[in-house]
C-alpha cells in the first residue's frame, strides 16, 4: 500500500513537473504595439518564440478574431493607445486552455492580412496584423507613367512609319489670327517629403538610443512649414506620423499627389562610430558609385522586407521596349533635373554640416526610382557618430538643415520653374519679346507651332530662350511678329 502511494506521489510529481515546463516553454505575447495611418492601422505583438496566428473576421457586431495556439498574454494591454485606428476595442481571453484568443471590435471595414517576422536588432520574433481601409488607400489606381510613356513611343513611332511610306499628312497650315493662351494657372510648385522609416521600422539607432525615424519625421516637419510659407510653393507629407509605408507606395503617393519634386530625408549609420556629415543621393541604373553607397543603398531598401513584402525592383520579367523606355527615362531629364537639384543642396548643407562627400552620389535607392519625378535622397548626418547624434536631435540644427534643403530646391526651381507653375508666370510676365502667347497642348510640336503661326522655328527659339526643340505641355511660348 505504502509503495502505491509512493508511485502515485511520484506520478503526479512528474506531472507537476511536465506541466510547468509545458506553461515555461509555452509563447508568450510580451508585448503589443499599434501603429494608426491615414489608410491603415498595423498592430504588432511582440512574441517570445514564432507563432501562426488563426485571424478571421465576424458580423453583427463587426470584429476581427486572432487565434494563437498555445500563447500566453503577458503584457497589459488596456493602457494601449487606440485613437485614430478602425479599432474601438481590445479584448483577450483563453481559447482551448492554452490559446489566445484576441477580439477586435471595429468601427468600420477593414481588409485585414498578417504575416510574421524573424528577430532582428530591435525586436525579437513579431506578429504583424495589417487593417487596410477599403477606399481609402493613398493610391487606388495609380497611373503607370511607363505604360504611358510606351503609348507615346508608339505614337512617335506610327508616325515615322507613315511618314516612311510616304502618307505624309498635309502641313498646318498658318492661321488668320494667333491663338492666345489660355489664362495661365499659376499653380503651386509641390514638393513631396518623405520622412524615412516609421511605425515598425526605427531606421538606425544612435549610441544614445536616438531612432531615426524621430529625427528624420522632426526635420521633414520643420522642412514643410519653410515650403508652404514660401510664395509659389506647397508641401506634401507622404508620412505625417508614426507609422510605416512601403518604399513603392511613397513614390506612388507623391505621383498621386502630382510632385514635381520628391525627397527623402534619412539619418545615415555604419558599422564604426567615425563617419559623419551629409550625403546627397540620386538614382543609379548602373549600381552606386561607392561602395559605401552600394552598401547603404541595399540597407534602406531592405526596410520594405519589415512591411511584410519584397522591396526588390527587377526588371527582369519586362519585355525589352519597357526596360528601354525607363532606362531613358531615368538617363534623360529626370535624372538630369535630380543632379542638379543635387547639387545645390548639397552646396547649401555644406554651409551648415560637414559634407560626407563632395559630390551627389548614386545609387540604387527604391524611393527614387520614379521615373516622371526629380528625385533625392538626403542623410543629413551619421546618427552612429555620437556628436552627430546630439546634433540630429538640437531643434536649431534640425531647422538649419530643413533651411539648406528648402534653399536648394527653391533655387533651381526658381531657374527652371515647371510652364504652369507661378513661378513661371512670374518669370513670363517680366519677359518683353513682342508678338503674342500660345500654350502648348497636348500633341503639339515646335515645328508645327511655327508653321500654324508663320514664324521661323529659329524666331521661336530665340525669343523663349530655348536652346533644343523639347517643348512641355502647358508651357507658354512667346509668338513674336513675323
């Protein structure tokens, strides 16, 4: 009888003992994180060891249900922050004895995914639930500059051909009357900020625990209110808070937005903690001119890979015209215009911080592959470098740089403003060639304006100071007397 009761005490030690081992080793969430934006909300749970997440939604009320098998909650999540997401409540329980379950009472459709993260510097295993907001993404059906670009290219091209089989149409003739330009818009020049990184992704770390993405969101902030308190200008924030966007989805909202000019502001880092000053970047198709830029470019596109999706631009499954077109795109005026407009922050930055290098780099950074769009990427300093970082976070060095940057834009835009902006109409109206206005329509050629008109192309060109035959659409030239 004693040794019964001797085996049954030690069954149930061993039991005991199983069992919390079992409840030692069994996931715990550690903590959770949400990050609310304009067209989605992300909601993050820190996890001890990886999961597979059961996530579905329900009707009557509305809520999205997220199931964690053998998954412990060891944070409190009634202090977390829910303003400005689809979320009204969150509410946990146990699901099956060992699950987690987690209900979110939502006050509006969301279009929900998931996915999971591997750990890395910041954080360690993650659960990434997704609320997208059906109607209201920045960009719901984006116009494709390259497919129009190809539909121009074969235009040009049927053109030739007609032209080759000897079915040339017949000239315009000149008209009795000048046809006069329309009243002249006047727009805003935009320019589109993007502040580096945000929500999920910190961006570099300074020795001091200064994240990025605070000291990059700070600058854009200072560098919007110098933008849109100067005449002829308005800003675009492509991020106005903490949360993340996709590396594609910032060029596609500035496209959206209709910039004329993108940039992105970013805090630079390496491995040792002696680098620092400013960098200026444009688009390379052909890799980076240092190694320092290739090694760069390949960290900042990486941050797409915490969005949950692959960064990568590969032209490699394009046909051979489309791979052409953006080739000329990013080697012609776009590119041309990023240099230049390089060049002159890059001048300005040196007169506010030591310049990393003295010249605009080039490298393969997705957010400045847009091919309609003039295109930057800043890192205003190395936040490794532990002086730097002390100066990243002062409010007077933040507006200096903001300052530097603004200048250099406004300086080549004032040279070169866009045909419909108000700058240009500001530079048009203190011109004095004699003869008459005409805005430039869709379709519209040099030749075939001078011909309309009766005025030699040479005329035309020297009374617009126009020093090649490339016209814009909307772009108003002077007519002088014949």
């Amino acid at each position: 009888m004693k040794k019964k009761a001797l085996l049954v005490s030690r069954l149930a030690l061993t039991l005991g003992l199983w069992l919390l081992v079992a409840v030692a080793q069994a996931n715990q969430v550690d903590n959770v994180r949400l990050w609310a934006a304009p067209d989605h909300a992300r909601l993050v749970f820190d996890l001890s060891s990886p999961a597979q997440a059961n996530v579905f939604g329900l009707e009557n009320p509305r809520r999205l249900v997220i199931d964690l098998a053998d998954t412990r909650l060891n944070t409190d999540v009634s202090e977390l922050d829910l303003s400005g997401s689809a979320i009204g409540q969150l509410r946990t329980g146990v699901r099956d004895g060992n699950g987690l379950r987690v209900v979110l009472e939502l006050e509006r459709d969301v279009e929900p995914r998931h996915f999971t993260l591997q750990p890395n510097d910041q954080y360690g295993h993650r659960l990434v639930v997704d609320l997208e907001y059906p109607g209201e993404s920045a960009v719901e059906d984006p116009i494709d500059p390259i497919e129009a670009m190809i539909r121009e290219q074969e235009i040009i091209a049927n053109r030739g051909r007609i032209e080759a089989d000897g079915n040339v149409a017949p000239a315009p003739q000149p008209s009795a009357t000048l046809q006069q330009a329309r009243p002249h818009p006047r727009r805003d020049i935009i320019i589109a900020i993007d502040a580096g990184h945000g929500g999920e992704d910190p961006g570099a770390i300074g020795p001091s625990g200064t994240r990025e993405k605070d000291v990059v969101i700070d600058i854009a902030r200072r560098l919007q209110t110098l933008v849109n308190e100067a005449e002829g200008f308005r800003a675009v924030m492509i991020r106005d808070g903490d949360y993340y966007i996709g590396l594609r989805q910032r060029t596609r909202i500035a496209r959206e937005q209709k910039a004329d000019f993108f940039v992105s502001i970013h805090a630079d880092a390496f491995t040792s903690p002696r680098p620092n000053g400013s960098s200026v970047y444009a688009l390379s198709q052909r890799g980076a001119t240092s190694e320092t830029a290739q090694w760069l470019a390949a960290s900042e596109n990486r941050a797409d890979l915490i969005g949950g999706v692959d960064g990568s631009l590969s032209l490699k499954d394009k046909d051979e015209v489309l791979r052409g077109v953006l080739l000329d795109l990013t080697m012609t005026a776009t590119l041309n215009d990023s240099l230049s407009i390089g060049g002159q922050v890059l001048d300005q930055l040196g007169q506010v911080n030591r310049l990393h290098r003295s010249r605009v780099e080039q490298a393969g950074f997705m957010v400045l592959k847009s091919p309609d769009i003039p295109s930057l990427l800043i890192e205003t300093g190395f936040v490794s470098n532990p002086d730097e970082e002390r100066r990243l976070r002062d409010p007077s060095h933040q507006q200096g740089l903001a300052r530097a940057m603004f200048a250099g834009v406004r300086d080549h835009f004032q040279r070169n403003p866009p045909p419909a902006s108000l700058l240009a109409w500001q530079r048009d109206r203190n011109r004095n060639t004699g003869g008459n206005e005409y805005r430039i329509q869709p379709g519209d050629t040099l030749s075939e304006i001078a011909v309309r008109h009766g005025v030699p192309v040479a005329q035309i060109k020297q009374a617009n100071e126009l020093n090649g035959d490339v016209i814009r659409v909307g772009q108003v030239l002077r007519i002088p007397s014949s």
